[in-house]
C-alpha cells in the first residue's frame, strides 16, 4: 500500500489493486480510519473521526 502522504500524525494511503471500486484514499490517524473517493471527492467511510 502506498503512502501518498504524510501530515503530521495522517497518513493517506492507496491501495494499488483493488479492481472493483472507484479511484480512491484511504486516510489513517492512530485508530482512525476514512475513505474518500476521488471523483467527485467525497467521504465514502468513516470509523472514528469526528464530523
């Protein structure tokens, strides 16, 4: 999986084979973890981070 980016304590990461969904990230913080798609940009999963 690589790492797109590190901020401060984020990490946003990809997947390099996931051939059935959409472009997207995935961004962790200690154990926090979201989704974004890409296209349009949009949260697509969110597990502990607040709104």
């Amino acid at each position: 999986m690589p790492t797109v980016l590190r901020y401060e304590a984020f990490r946003i990461y990809f997947y390099s084979h996931e051939p059935n969904e959409p472009p997207h990230v995935h961004v962790d913080r200690d154990n926090l973890s979201a989704k974004f798609w890409l296209n349009p940009v949009s949260l697509a999963h969110n597990r502990g981070f607040n709104a």
